[in-house]
C-alpha cells in the first residue's frame, strides 16, 4: 500500500481522488454537533486550500471525500489574499501573527524570507495532502477543546484512490460515497442524509450542488448541464446505481420502482457470477477505497506507464479488471481477498 500512497500523493495537473480517513480504535465520535462542526469545516478548508468537493459522506466513525485538485495557477496569491483566505478559518488563532511576521519581513526588506514564509501557506493549496491534513487538524483541535481531551483523533494517513476524472469511473465513485447512509441502513434515500454532499445538494447548498454538477458532466463526457439540470441526472442516476429500491421506467412510460434485495446481491457474487453497476455499487466493495487508481482500463495503464518505476520488473502491465462487475472499470490492485464487505 505504500507505494500506491506515494503514487497517488504526487502532484498533478488535475486530480480526482476519493479520499477516507478513519477515527483511532474506529470509535463513534461522531453524532449530530460533530458531523454539522465537520461539515462546517470541510466547506471552509476546501476554499482555502482551493480544491473542489464533488461529494463526501460523513458516517460515525469514518469520512469519505471525493476531491478534485486542480493545477496551481501560475500568479499564487499574494501575502494580503492568503491572510484573507485565513481569516475565513473559523477558530484561527494565529492570523495576528502571521501578518506581524510579514510585516516584520518588510520592513527588514528581507524579500527571500517573505517568500519563503508565504510558500509555506501555498503548499497547503492545490495539494491533496495539505487538504487532508488541513480538515483533519482543524476538527481534531475543535473536537479536543470540546471534549478537554489531548492527542490524535485520526487512524494513520488517510487512504486515497486515484480516480479518472471523466466517464463512468468518477459517477460509480460519487454514487458509492453518498450511498454509504443507504447501506448502513440509516436512511432509505440518500437525499435524507444531510452530511453528505448529496443530501447538502438536495438541502439546496450551492457549494454541493457545484459538485454534483461536476460529476454530471463527467458522466456525460464533458457536457455541460444547469444546476437543476445536473441535481435530476445524478438523482436518476444513483437511484439506477445503487439503491435496493431504483428508479425505473414501465412499458407505460411512468416512473416505478423495483427492487433487488441484498440476499439477491449476495447469491449471485456467491456464485461468482459478474454484477452490474447497478447492483455493484450497493455493496461494500474494496476497489473504491483499496484499489489505488480506479477508471478505465486506458486511464489505469497511463498511470502505471507513467510511474512505471515504482513497481518491480515483474509487473508487466498496470490495468486490473475489476472482479464481480460486468462494466469494464479496472483498477491498479488486483484484489483476490475480501473484494467485497
């Protein structure tokens, strides 16, 4: 798994990754004034660090963030604009000084230490790991000021998984991420589950209605579609990909709904039988968290080409089809155990 971390950490012109962090010992911190701190937070450090949400879904004792990274303009922000951007963090204690030291590099004319302190706050931005790093701080210092605890909140590094970021890989994702409450059982219909980017987008949240737009137009290879436009395909969307209860439409031309239980999902994996998306994406399946780079088979094997020295001589090629799915999505790991949960 390190070397996937170290392929996924690097810096791209534009990523998509879906990110998940866990709580040490998988406690349950998280109840109704954690998740609305957290989704707070996530909103205010996705600005600053200048990275798009598409989708995230929020559960008890884990997080899921579908991010993507765009390229680094090539005009950063200036010392002004960041101490802005800082002053936006809620609960920031340091803003003071941080713009006493700038000051103090210019009045001393010291030019080279003011760029290098202002680097500083750059490479939290367009950087996923300065993202994760930045939200997971932030709420581990409100959730121990609450709780007058002391220490690490978060289970090791984050895991990420590199994912294509047009056609059917980041729509599958997206709709996995926001149908975590469904499989949980905690709600019927994700629009119900409001720590989610779904549920914020259904909620009426811009922000959150952005990001699904974003995968709309993923799933529609580049076409663009109005907010409302989008919140109605991806609606459609992740009712056909994955809930036990999916939208269809009859000979009669009217919507209906039909169902597919998990004991049905369950006999046909056993039997080792290939599933559609549909039912696919209804199960807890370790390629979206586990499999590295997750996309087509085009997208997996420029990946692998590109970084090829990180893997041994043996490693002939990087495109792993991925087990149990009819549709072609293929990942860089080829899972043989416990592919599904």
């Amino acid at each position: 798994m390190r070397q996937a971390r170290l392929l996924i950490s690097e810096d791209s012109p534009l990523g998509h990754y879906h990110c998940v962090s866990r709580v040490v010992d998988r406690r349950f911190i998280f109840d109704t004034v954690e998740k609305d701190s957290f989704s707070r937070l996530l909103r205010e450090v996705e600005a600053f660090c200048e990275v798009k949400v598409l989708t995230y879904c929020l559960m008890s004792n884990h997080i899921h963030v579908l991010v993507e990274v765009p390229k680094a303009p090539e005009v950063l922000p200036t010392a002004e604009l960041v101490l802005e951007k800082l002053e936006r963090l809620s609960g920031h204690q340091n803003v003071g000084a941080v713009r006493q030291r700038f000051e103090l590099y210019r009045a001393a004319k010291d030019a080279k230490a003011e760029a290098e302190y202002l680097a500083t706050f750059h490479k939290r931005m367009w950087d996923l790991s300065g993202f994760m790093k930045l939200l997971k701080q932030r709420f581990t210092q409100w959730y121990n000021g609450r709780n007058g605890r002391k220490g690490t909140l978060w289970e090791e590094r984050f895991k990420s998984v590199l994912v294509e970021g047009i056609g059917q890989g980041l729509s599958a994702m997206a709709a996995y991420i926001d149908l975590n409450p469904v499989r949980a059982g905690l709600v019927k219909d994700p629009k119900d589950y409001r720590w989610s980017g779904y549920g914020e987008a259904m909620a009426g949240k811009k922000r959150a209605r952005l990001g699904i737009q974003r995968v709309v137009q993923a799933l529609l290879r580049g076409e663009e579609r109005t907010l409302s436009q989008s919140m109605k395909i991806y609606r459609m969307h992740v009712f056909q990909t994955g809930t036990e209860e999916r939208e269809t439409v009859g000979m009669d031309g009217k919507a209906k709904r039909s169902a597919l239980k998990r004991e049905e999902v369950l006999a046909v994996i056993k039997t080792k039988g290939r599933l559609p998306l549909s039912e696919y994406v209804n199960c807890r399946v370790r390629y979206f968290c586990d499999g590295a780079v997750f996309g087509s088979s085009e997208f997996v094997e420029g990946v692998f080409v590109a970084n090829r020295e990180r893997f041994g001589a043996k490693r002939k090629s990087g495109a792993r089809r991925m087990r149990g799915v009819k549709d072609e999505l293929y990942s860089l790991r080829d899972l043989k155990v416990r592919v599904f949960g």
